[in-house]
C-alpha cells in the first residue's frame, strides 16, 4: 500500500502486484481531472498496461480518443469517443517489487 499527493489529488494505491486499485480525493473538484468522468462518488478510470507509451498515445489519438492529461504526462490519461474515460501506463508500473532474501 502507498499514498501520496500528486498534483491536484491524493491517491492511496493498493496493490498485490498484479493488480492496482487506487482510490483518488481530489483537492478540489474544479479541475478538468477532477471532473473528467463527473462530479461526486464516481468510478473515475481504469488503467491498461502497454509496452510504448508513444506508439499507444498516437494510436489513441489514430482512434479519435481525446487525450485530458496535461502533455509530457505519465501516465495519459483519455477519454475514448464513447465518453469513457481511461488511462495507459508503461508495463509493469505497478509491479511489485521482489522480496530480498
């Protein structure tokens, strides 16, 4: 488990290595981030896992899904062109580290 605030957000990330979940507060709900999927209680996004960021971003964009992360960002957040709002991140970015013996 790991919390910590970045940018307009707190997040608390619970993860088994396999799978993260994180719960998110926003600071205030007037940001674009905060408001991207609606106000209040809401599942935000999910995240998929995607070997070149670069390659995976120009093909959102190839798609017709509009990026809503500020560029240079990692990871991209997007919404596809159904409303749904997502995000890519480089692989294995939430891994759990191997014990040492």
């Amino acid at each position: 488990m790991k919390t910590g605030q970045v940018g307009d957000h707190t997040s608390r990330h619970l993860t088994d290595g396999t799978i993260d979940l994180a719960l998110i507060k926003y600071d205030s709900e007037e940001s674009a981030e905060a408001r991207a999927s609606g106000l209040g209680p809401c599942i935000h996004h999910f995240a998929i896992e995607v070997d070149d960021m670069a390659k995976s971003t120009a093909d959102l964009k190839k798609f017709g899904c509009e990026i809503i992360s500020d560029p240079g960002v990692i990871p991209v957040k997007f919404r596809a062109p159904g409303g749904t709002v997502a995000e890519i991140v480089p692989t294995a970015r939430y891994k759990k580290p191997e014990a040492k013996a």
